[in-house]
C-alpha cells in the first residue's frame, strides 16, 4: 500500500525502513532533514512538510504519526484534518493517552476522517524483530491499514483490540507491566551482585532464558548489557519515565483495581531522581532523636 510517515526518530525511521523492505511505497517528513535523507535512500519519498507530504499522496490517504505523545501529536492531527479530505486516515502509534485518542477519533468522525490507535511496542529492535501492534478504531479503517500493519508486525503480533482508545489502552497496561517486570529484575540482580559468590549476571541472564519460568526478552537484552559492562559503571542509576505508567497506576486508582507492582516500580523510578532526599533525611533525623543513632552528617 501507500502510506504517509510523520516523525522519523528512533521508531519512526525504523518503521519507514521496515515498511520499504515489504514494497511499500512510502512518503516521510520529519523536522530533521537528516532522517528524510536516510530513508530517501532506502527508496521513500522525502516531504519537507505536511502539507508537501499529503500532496505526494493519493487519495484515500493513509498517514502514519509517530511523534511524541500530548501537544506534538496534537499538532499534528489538528494540522492533517485541515489538509486531508473523507475517506482520508490518520493512525497514531505513539504513546497518547486513551481518552485523547477517543477524543481524537470523535472529532476526526465528525469531518469524515477515519482515525486509528495504535499501540507500538519493539523499540529500537522493531526493524530486525518487527512491532507488536494494538490496534483501537472502526473495523473498516482497521482493514484499510491491515497491509502496513502485516509489514510492521512479526507473525500474528499485530490485534485489532477493539474500538476507539482500545489500542492505546491496551498499550497504557502493557506499559504498566513492562515497569513492574523491570523493577523485579532490577532487585533480582541487585541481589545476586551484592552476594559473596562473585556471579557473573550475564551467564545467569542466559542461563534464565533457557526454559526458566521467568525467560523474556528483557532477560536476553540483560545478558547484552552485562556483556557490554559487567557492573554497570558507565550508568548512573537515574531512570525516567515517558508517562504511560502513571497513566495506568491512575486508571487503577479510579477503578479502585489492586496494583501494587505497578505503583511501587513507579515510585522507585522517581526516589531514583533523588540525591540525598528530604524524605532519607527525615528518617535519620527521627532515628537519631528517638534513639540516638548514629547520622552521617552532610
């Protein structure tokens, strides 16, 4: 198929590349020259704008954004459904909360404009392994998609999860697993490094993926990690978060749902931001005041 590609950064780019490699034909624009040129190379046709890239286009068009999620998204769609006409698609794979999606697709509805979420996950590893896909909007938008979404995916890892926000929804709570997941892992290694065995966690990392209960594909990139640094000197143990798990632990919240994994993943990645926090400071002040326990003094 034809397909419009908005964003060309880590994913994106990947995904313009992946989609050449299935014969696709595929125009892309990015803010960064840079990327255009790349995937110009791979045989895409570059835009150096959106109205440029929907002129290059036929009609029903079909356009792909992958730029970050709140008002770059926002952007985006606000300037294509000026540009594009009924029967036209837009299909957002980035990480953009549910509700916004179901927002999105209502107004889009509205001008005749059909409108997909797409949930996103592979990584930087999408264009060797492919993307794992989840899918939220009208069936008929759905199929009209399914061509690049075949490409996209590796076999049976792309789902037409339901209607409007499904996708992304879906995505919110895979992302919420994903931290907890991180976070068990996190403290398992940290065990086995603080042990008097000297374990290499690499060989370990291996070792669990061979028919282990707990074998993942965060496990194999482990073994690559400490591969590449055994102890993880060059890291500083400073870890963000790009939204999608307060979203989650917020959706467990108002439906009064148990998630304890996920909230305490969440709130370890932010004590993670801290140096020498207050909360630290105020529990060795009380113990030294209750008990007279030693302080390290600052």
């Amino acid at each position: 198929m034809e397909i419009g590609l908005v964003g060309l950064g880590k994913m994106g780019k990947n995904m313009a590349l992946r989609l050449r490699g299935g014969d696709h034909r595929v125009v892309a624009t990015d803010c960064d020259p840079e990327p255009i040129r790349e995937v110009e190379k791979a045989g895409a046709v570059g835009a150096d704008s959106l109205p440029a890239l929907v002129k290059h286009l036929t009609v029903p068009r079909t356009i792909w954004i992958m730029v970050p999620a709140g008002e770059p998204t926002e952007q985006v769609v606000d300037e294509l459904s000026g540009l594009l006409a009924q029967g036209d698609l837009i299909i957002d794979g980035g990480n953009s909360f549910y509700k916004d999606s179901i927002r999105r697709a209502a107004r889009l509805t509205r001008q005749g404009i059909g409108f997909l979420d797409a949930g996103t996950s592979g990584g930087v590893w999408g264009l060797e392994v492919g993307y794992c896909l989840m899918v939220g909007g009208r069936e008929e938008d759905f199929r009209q998609a399914e061509p690049a979404l075949k490409t996209l995916a590796p076999p049976q890892g792309y789902l037409h999860a339901g209607p409007s926000g499904a996708g992304h929804f879906v995505k919110m709570v895979h992302n919420g697993i994903e931290y907890a997941m991180m976070q068990s892992y996190a403290e398992g290694f940290e065990l086995l490094q603080n042990s008097d065995f000297g374990l290499h966690l690499g060989d370990i990392s291996h070792l669990w993926n061979q028919g282990s209960v707990i074998r993942s594909w965060l496990l194999e990139l482990s073994e690559r990690m400490f591969a590449e640094d055994p102890h993880l000197e060059a890291l500083q143990g400073y870890v963000q978060d790009s939204g999608e798990g307060r979203w989650a632990l917020q959706e467990a919240i108002d439906g009064a749902v148990p998630a304890p994994a996920l909230a305490d993943a969440l709130f370890a990645r932010f004590r993670s931001r801290q140096e020498n926090s207050f909360s630290n400071r105020v529990l060795a002040g009380l113990r030294q005041q209750f008990g007279g326990h030693a302080v390290k003094k600052a």
